[in-house]
C-alpha cells in the first residue's frame, strides 16, 4: 500500500480506479455508457468506489467535503438519485471535485475486466456479475485461491468466539464416556465366561484330588 500512499493524484483530492471495459460480454451492462451517466460525464470516466485514495490536504484546501455535501443534498431530493451513493456521489460529482484515476490494475474486477489482465491485478474486487448473477462467496471460491483456506480458518475462529468450539469438544467428550462405557461393558460380558470355566476347572481338581485320597 506504500505505492498508493506515495502516489501523485496530480493535485487532485480524490483518487479512484475507472471501471474495465475490456470485457466485452459485459458491453450491454455499462450502464455509464448510455443515457444519463453518458450525457453528464462528458467523456470523463465512471469510477469503482470499491478502492480509493483521499489526499486529506487537498480534500481540505479545496473544501472538497462541503461541495460533495452541498451536491448530495440537490440529488437526495430526488428518490432516484444516488442509487448506489458512495460510488454515484464522486462520479456526479467529478466536475467540481475532481479524480485522479489510479492504472487499471489497482483493481480488478472478473465482471468487467475478463481473466486476461487478472495477473496483472494489486487487487480484487468480488463485485457483482449482473449477467450471471452469481453469489459472491460462491465466485470468490471461484476466482480466489486462497479463498477456501481462509474462509475455513475465519469459521473456526467465529465458532470459537461464539463457543460452539467448546460446544463441539462437549460433545466429542460426552460420546467419548459413552464408548468407555460400551467397551467396559462389553469386557464384562468377555470375563464373566472365563471366570465360570476357571471355577469349573477349579473343582474338577478338586474332585481328582478327593478321588487320589
């Protein structure tokens, strides 16, 4: 993260990485390519808000906090405005508070940038497919491969946390008595056989004894 933190926004307040375009299956899903996002950003870019950067000097200097205030309470008015308002707000708001565009791989998202420049990706945004619609923890199972292991390991520490860990070993334990339990029973059953046949032996000698006398 030291490379972001030392990065030059070039004056700018805010820094965000644009949406990929280079996956071509989502063409008809870009919604910033048509109609109102179209006309408003004049050719600027539509940025994910997944990752950014704030250059606190800046974002003070040039009141950049007062204007996104100011320009949210003009949309909320509007109930179908910000639909999406950490990322709507800055892209809106882009002609007064400006945005530097951090490269492309500073985040990577399968949706909108295809498997092609994944390699490439300093990070990875499980963001939503509306093509495929796919849940998230079942694409990040997917596309990440350290997933597995560590969605295993932070179940485990929930469950500990939680107490079914202790749960669990109470249960373990308790079916661990139960089967000393059936092993001891069931080693009676084996001795009480021998210990019969001992005593018949026993007084067979005795008999053989009696008899010699």
């Amino acid at each position: 993260m030291g490379e972001l933190y030392d990065m030059d926004l070039k004056g700018r307040p805010l820094a965000y990485t644009p949406f990929c375009d280079n996956n071509k299956d989502m063409d008809g899903y870009r919604f910033w390519r048509q109609g109102f996002w179209k006309e408003h950003l004049r050719g600027k870019p539509y940025h994910i808000s997944a990752l950014y950067v704030v250059d606190l000097k800046k974002f003070r200097q040039t009141a950049a906090g007062d204007n996104l205030r100011v320009i949210y309470e003009t949309l909320s008015k509007d109930p179908n405005s910000l639909a999406n308002l950490d990322q709507d707000l800055p892209n809106y708001a882009q002609h007064t508070v400006q945005i530097f565009s951090l490269p492309q791989e500073w985040l990577w998202c399968e949706s909108w940038c295809g498997n092609v420049t994944k390699s490439k990706a300093k990070t990875i945004d499980l963001c939503n497919n509306p093509m495929t619609k796919e849940p998230k923890l079942q694409g990040a199972r997917r596309i990440v491969s350290e997933w597995p292991d560590l969605d295993s390991e932070a179940r485990q520490f929930t469950a500990k946390i939680l107490g079914d860990e202790l749960e669990r070993q109470e249960t373990t334990a308790a079916s661990s008595i139960q089967s000393d339990t059936s092993k001891s029973d069931a080693s009676a059953k084996e001795s009480g056989p021998s210990h019969t046949s001992t005593s018949d032996v026993s007084l067979e000698e005795d008999s053989e004894s009696k008899a010699e006398l």
